[in-house]
C-alpha cells in the first residue's frame, strides 16, 4: 500500500511535468514557423561511377533562439500529431524548389515528405505551386516517402503517387530496408529511386555479408528500372566496396554533411575536384 501511494505521489507529477513540455514545444513550434526559425540543409548526393553530384537532400533544421540548431527527429513528430506539419511542410517545398532553381545545371532536389503530409488533400496542389512559383523543372524534383505512406489505403496512395508523377516529379522510397519492406512495394508502386538505409552501409568493406543486401536490392532495383542510393556512406572504404554492388549513387558524410545554402557553390566546387574525368 505504502508502494502504491509512493507510486502515484511520484508519477502524477512526472505526467504533469511531461505534459507540460510538450505544450511549451507545441507552441513554441507555432512560435517559430511565424519568426521564420526553420532552416533548410542541403546534402550532396553523389554518383559512384563517376563521383559527381547528382542530386542534394534538403534536410530541415531549427534555429532556435536558446536550444541551437535543433535535428528533425526532435520536432517533427509533434508537428506531425498537432498537423503543423502541413504550413511546415509547405514551406520546405516552396523554400526547396526556389534554392534549387538557383542551381545551374541539372541538379536535383530532393525533399522529404511527412505522412501526413502525403495523405492530406492539398499535397499535389502544394507541390504544382511551389514549382511554378519557383520555375523549377518539375524533372529536378525529387519527392522521398517512407514506407508508412505505403501502409496505408493503397488505393488513394497510389492514386496520389501518380498524380505527383503527372506533375514531372520524381518519387524516391526512402530509408528502404528498415520497417516492413514489402517487396510488393517496389512493384505496385512506380518508385523512380530506392534509398537504401544506412544500416546496410555500417559494416561495407568490413564483412562479406554486409554487401550481399545492397547487391540483392540494387540489382532487384536495375530489373525494375528504378535508380538506388545507398545512404551512409561514411568511409573512402565504403564507397569502395559500393562500387562492386551495382548500386548507382551514394549519399553521406564522406562528400559532406548537411550544410546551409550559402555553402553549396564552395561544397559543389570542393566536390567537383574528386569527380572522374569522364
Ligand atoms: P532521412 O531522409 O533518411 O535523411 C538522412 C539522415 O541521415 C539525415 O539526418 C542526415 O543528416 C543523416 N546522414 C546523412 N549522411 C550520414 C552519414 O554518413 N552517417 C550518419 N550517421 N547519418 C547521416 P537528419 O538531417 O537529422 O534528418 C533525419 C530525418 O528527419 C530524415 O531522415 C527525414 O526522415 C526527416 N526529415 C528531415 N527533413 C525533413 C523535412 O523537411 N520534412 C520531413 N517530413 N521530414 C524531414
Ligand atoms: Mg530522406
Ligand atoms: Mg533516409
Ligand atoms: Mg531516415
């Protein structure tokens, strides 16, 4: 009994104290969309062939005032389960295609999408503005979702992919490996690119195993005419050892880590000395 009433006395406050934090975070997250604290990172996505710069990720950052630059993982899901993710995401395309416009070339961006995001009604009407308010080749831009889109009413998710595809877009399926991974995936949904998760490059160049997925999905990924990116990649060692799998880009912090806009023509010009010439 002593326990019981020991119990209560001490989580009833940890709750309120829980809960609390998560109603400062909510509404300092409101807070920051207006004072414009959000940020986007960009990261080069490179071929293995040719070492060149294909594509870069925007990557979502928050500056806040006091806490620094803040990662991702610690907000978006509560803007997810509050719907802030909906202007959030707006604005990462809208802020995306207007800084990728700027970049000469064919480069592509690529941009993270939310589930939420994905199963709201005014996604493909997001994404038609933001292009033609930037003059974007849709053809540069590349939308990435997880496999929870996937779970879901398939009917309507396939409906939205296609008519995402209409718009010139590309679709990339990220983080590929973790999760469910259903292969049926990869065939009933028109992927133009397969990330492969980082997980799988840990241990490249280290142990035979390691390879043996990253070859399996990025041949699997070559008869479904889809591109593959193996993400993580972190060492000289393994980018080598990538080379043999077949898989065509390869994405982490041995080119860079995320970095601001500003950076990208030093990053691009830094990048281009190592590109093969070919
Ligand atoms: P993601 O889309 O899989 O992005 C790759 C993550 O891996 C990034 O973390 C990146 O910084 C990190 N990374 C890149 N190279 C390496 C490497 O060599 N080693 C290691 N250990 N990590 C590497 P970040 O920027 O913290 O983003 C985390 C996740 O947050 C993203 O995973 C994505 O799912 C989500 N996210 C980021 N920006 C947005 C956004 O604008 N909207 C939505 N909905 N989600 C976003
Ligand atoms: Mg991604
Ligand atoms: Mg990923
Ligand atoms: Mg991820």
């Amino acid at each position: 009994k002593a326990d019981g009433r020991g119990r209560l006395c001490f989580f009833e406050p940890e709750m309120d104290a829980k809960m609390q934090a998560r109603r400062r975070l909510e509404m300092d997250l409101r807070r920051a969309l207006v004072a414009r604290e959000f940020e986007l990172f960009f990261q080069p996505i490179v071929e293995v062939r040719s070492r060149r710069v294909t594509g870069l990720e925007a990557l979502l950052r928050w500056n806040h005032p006091e806490r620094g630059l803040v990662p991702p993982d610690s907000f978006i899901p509560l803007t997810e389960e509050i719907g802030l993710i909906l202007p959030l995401g707006e604005w990462v395309l809208e802020e995306a295609c207007a800084q990728a416009a700027r970049w000469a070339g064919d480069t592509t961006i690529a941009v993270n999408l939310s589930p939420v995001q994905f199963s709201s009604r005014g996604l493909v009407d997001t994404v038609e503005r933001a292009l033609r308010e930037s003059g974007l080749d849709p053809r540069r831009l590349e939308l990435e979702i997880t496999e929870t889109v996937m779970l879901r009413d398939t009917e309507a998710t396939l409906s939205t992919l296609h008519r995402l595809k209409a718009l010139g877009v590309r679709i990339a399926m990220d983080d590929f490996g973790t999760g469910y991974s259903s292969l049926s995936y990869l065939q009933r949904f028109p992927f133009d690119k397969v990330k492969i998760d980082r997980c799988f490059t840990r241990d490249l160049g280290q142990t035979q195993q390691s390879g043996a997925i990253i070859r399996a999905v990025a041949g699997m990924c070559q008869g479904l005419d889809m591109r593959t990116t193996a993400e993580g990649v972190e060492t000289e060692e393994q980018f080598r050892a990538l080379a043999q799998k077949g898989c065509i880009e390869a994405q982490g912090y041995l080119f860079s880590h995320p970095r601001p806009a500003v950076e990208i023509p030093a990053m691009l010009a830094r990048l281009s000395q190592f590109a093969c010439a070919s």
